[in-house]
C-alpha cells in the first residue's frame, strides 16, 4: 500500500496486509536501496514479500531492517530477513542484549503468550545486531536521513524515527505514540509511565506532518497534533489514552492455537 512515492505500508495485522501478530511494517524506497521500518514477528514472511512485490520493491534488494523495539511483533521477524537478503539489522543499542538473547526478556514473551497476543507455540528467533542506534544518532542510507529519537515508556530504550522524504517530515512512532496521542501501556517489565513522562519531550517541536506509528491508524498531515496530545496529557494529573485498550487485537482463535 503505497503512502507516498517513496514510503509504502507492506505488513499490518490491523489492515490484513500481513499475520495477524505483525505490526505495521514500513518500505522506504532510498537510492541505495530499500529500508524496512521493523520487521514483523517472522510468520508468513512471504505475504509481506508479495506486498513489497506488489509495490514496487525487490525483496531482494531490502539493505537493512531498522527495529524501533524488541518486541516479537516489531522484532521477530528481523532474523529472517537477514537470512534472505543479507540486511543490516539496526536496532536501539539498549535491546541489543535482548534481540541477541544474552539478555532474558522470556517473561515479557510468555505473559503476551498467555494473554492471546502470539500463538502458545512462538518462539522468538535472536538476531545479530549490525548497527546499534543511541538517542539523536542519524543514520544514513543513500538520500534517505533517519534519526533516531528514544522515547521509553512502552519499553525501555524504544527508539522512533523521523525524516524527510516526498516533501514531508515523517515520524515512524514504534508503539510510543498513536493516533490521537493515545500511547501503549502494557502490565509487563519495561512499561513505564515514568518513562513516558521523562522522554515525550523529545517529540515536542517536531513539525511533523505524516505520523507513521506500527499499529492502527496512520496520518499523512497534521502529525505533530496528535504527538501534542500526547505530550499534554503527560504535563496534567491523568494520563494519555492507552491504546491497548482502545483498539484491541482481533486475532482468528485458529491463529491463537499455533495451528
């Protein structure tokens, strides 16, 4: 699906366009090849190969996955990726431990098992980081400028992107902030509130027009209003929107068996 002439939505369990555990997954079309903004959680890969087809993109041509988190959804299919194509995994330098798994997060995996977000029988393949991303690195990819803003909260160390491509400066959000500045508070270790708070002043003065978050509803004008919403309901006594529950998962009970 393409979003602009450069940047196309290739995976997304809320439009159907991948496995129901994926989130959404982001093409960018650069001179020196193509960048995928996270990577799916590794089921179905070739529904997301078709849909890079589909658009335009030469799967084989992908030169790095670029991760905002560790999560399976986001994470669990960079493995993969790298095995077909030989890309470059970039990645938060503070998960580096967890996605090479000399660092034990199988407590965060086994209570989203258990609450239905991945089938009982997932199991999260570790990947070698190539590129360790710190907060207001800029990384370069031909003409195609990503830099790196760490806004924790979801998780610690997550990290967004912002450019400027087709005339517009795009952030990809990762599960910080959402639509209507809702953000994702989960009851799993990482998840902070505090965190929250401390860092979503990094998104204040953006400018952002496309908001390109990795679940649900994405903006292509007027970002930056929803990044505010955000931003002012951390500065009150309440607390934002949480987007776990506004938009839930729908996941086929086929799906939740590992069948």
């Amino acid at each position: 699906m393409r979003l602009t002439e450069q940047i196309a939505l290739v995976g997304s369990s809320r439009f159907g366009l991948s496995s129901p555990f994926d989130c959404s997954i982001y093409a960018l079309d650069c001179d020196e090849g193509t960048v995928l903004i996270d990577a799916g959680c590794g089921l179905e890969p070739e529904l997301i190969e078709a849909n890079l087809r589909g658009d335009g993109f030469d799967p084989a041509g992908i030169r790095a996955v670029v991760l905002t988190h560790a999560h399976a959804d986001h994470a669990g299919g960079a493995w993969g990726w790298k095995e077909r194509t030989g890309c470059q995994i970039v990645a938060p330098e503070g998960l580096r431990g967890a996605l090479e798994g000399t660092v034990d997060v199988s407590d965060v995996l086994e209570t989203a098992k258990q609450a239905g977000i991945y089938p009982v029988d997932y199991a999260f393949p570790g990947v070698q980081v190539d590129v360790g991303m710190r907060d207001g690195d800029i990384l370069t990819f031909g003409d195609c400028q990503l830099h790196a803003v760490e806004v924790s909260g979801h998780e610690t160390h997550h990290t967004c992107y912002w450019t400027e491509m087709d005339g517009r400066r795009i952030l990809f959000s990762g599960d910080a902030v959402f639509y209507s500045g809702s953000v994702l508070l989960l009851n799993i270790p990482g998840c902070s509130l505090d965190d929250y708070r401390r860092d979503i002043e990094k998104l204040v003065g953006l400018e952002i027009d496309a908001l390109l978050p990795g679940h649900g509803i994405f903006v292509m004008r007027y970002g930056q209003e929803h990044l505010n919403r955000a931003i002012e309901a951390l500065h009150k006594l309440g607390v934002p929107t949480n987007f776990a529950a506004q938009c839930p998962k729908i996941i086929p009970e086929s799906y939740r068996r590992g069948t």
